[in-house]
C-alpha cells in the first residue's frame, strides 16, 4: 500500500510540473488591447474595416512542442455555431510571432511551411470582425496552440472543425487573447 502511495504522490508532481511549464506559455498582441480597431475589421458585408490580421507574440511553449497553430474564433456569431476567422497550421517552432498582416494570403509574410485554412468566409487567410448590426460587442478569441506533432497532416482545404479534431488531439498547451467588437 505505502509504495503506491509513492507512486501516486510521483506521478502528481510530475503532473504538478509539466502544468506549471504550461501555466507560463502566453500569447499577446501589439494590436489589441481588449478592443479590435478599424485596422483589423473585415472589409465587406456592410463592414469597412482594413482586415489587416493582428500582430500576434508568443512565449514559453512547452517542452515538446513541435509547431504551432492559430485560430480566430467568434462564439456570439448567430450561426448555432460560432464563425471561424482566421486557422493557420504548421506555423514551425522557429517562429514565436507573426508581423501584422501575416493573414493576408498575397502579403506572402506568414511564417514558411505553415498553412492557411478557409475561414467561415469562403477563402483563406484573415477575414476580420463582421458582426450583425445592433447585436452588441462580439468577443474574437485569437488561440495559440502549442502541438506535440511538427505537422497536423492537413491538406489546404481541410474546414476549421476539422482542424479543431486535430488540434483536440495534439495540444500540448494553449493561451489566448480576446478583443471586442460591435456596430
């Protein structure tokens, strides 16, 4: 009985300290600051914003971590089912940022290897804040996600719930930021 007890007692400590290693992993933006401006908005559907894809830093990935992924998500959009802005995958571990604008497609400055996903809009790339008019403030959840695998094996047409499938399956750790809009 005792030598379980030692076991049990290892196996939390060691479960104590990979989470502690995780609890550091951060994710913030130049370009947000609880608010999406005009910069970041979509460009269509009644929106005029710029649509110019946040700046994103990120710090201490856990041990093992392989790639990353970014999502931008909407969970107040009246879908039943959220609306996906923004999926880019296979960003390499050499990387720890992405320059404003990376999710434009013709900029060419996202991170090479990685891999940009069609969004609830209908193409790759960022594709900003839209929110129905009179619905309130949105939250965009913008998600860093630290993988165990240096590629999710996806093809370029793969839909954001699939990526979520993989990414549920190979998350090391995640951290997020939210910015707020409405018209």
């Amino acid at each position: 009985m005792k030598k379980y007890f030692i076991v049990l007692i290892c196996a939390l400590g060691t479960l104590a300290i990979s989470n502690v290693q995780a609890e550091g992993f951060s994710l913030s933006s130049l370009d947000i600051n609880g608010q999406i401006t005009n910069k970041q908005v979509f460009a269509g559907y009644g929106c005029e914003g710029d649509n110019i894809s946040p700046q994103l830093n990120w710090d201490n990935a856990p041990e093992g971590t392989k790639s990353f992924a970014i999502t931008m998500y909407d969970p107040d959009a009246p879908t039943g089912s959220g609306w996906w802005h923004w999926v880019i995958i296979d960003i390499p571990t050499s990387t720890n940022s992405l320059k404003s604008n990376a999710g434009n497609i013709k900029s060419a400055i996202a991170p090479k290897g990685s891999i940009q996903i069609p969004t609830d809009f209908g193409a790759a790339g960022y594709g900003g804040p839209c929110p129905p008019k009179g619905a309130g403030a949105h939250q965009y959840i913008f998600t860093i996600y630290a993988l165990k695998v240096e590629s999710l094996g996806l093809k370029a047409d793969a839909s954001p719930a699939l990526v979520g499938f993989y990414l549920g399956q190979n998350t090391l750790a995640k951290a997020s930021v939210v910015g707020y809009y409405g018209r």
